[in-house]
C-alpha cells in the first residue's frame, strides 16, 4: 500500500510506477524504468516527496538529475511548477 499523495486529475501513473516509487522511497533502492514518462513521473515525485529534506539546513543533502534527453528544458519546468526548489 502506497503513502504517496498522487494528484490523478490530469495523469493517471500505473499501479506499478506507483509501487516501484513507494519502494524507492521507502528503502532507498535504484529503479529502472523503459519510458520516458514513467522515469519523468518517478524522478519527479520522488523529488517532491524528499523535498523536506533537501530543504533541511542540517542534512546539507542535493539532489542532481541527470538527463540524456534534448528536453532537459521541459523537466526544469516541471521541477519548477511541481516542486517549491
């Protein structure tokens, strides 16, 4: 069972996108994934999800995202609108 709030007015991920981000949350794993909307949905989310963290003075964590993608741009946007960082 999933904690993660998942707004699915606009964008419904599959069960197992949700599932894999839970686990990935949870204990810190690797997910690999074959479209590139589902590891644009998962890196994204998980990024809102530890934002608190990013965030926290005393923890002094990052967070880097790394693309291979020409679209680099439309990711920073979505970061930008879908995360207060």
């Amino acid at each position: 069972m999933s904690l993660l709030l998942i707004d699915n007015k606009n964008f419904t991920p599959r069960d197992s996108e949700i599932e894999l981000l839970s686990h990935s949350k949870e204990r810190n794993i690797i997910i690999c994934l074959s479209s590139k909307s589902s590891k644009e949905f998962c890196a994204l989310k998980l990024i809102q999800e530890l934002s608190h963290e990013i965030r926290a003075k005393e923890n002094n964590k990052a967070t880097l995202y790394i693309t291979s993608s020409a679209s680099s741009s439309n990711v920073f946007n979505l970061m930008y609108y879908l995360t207060d960082l």
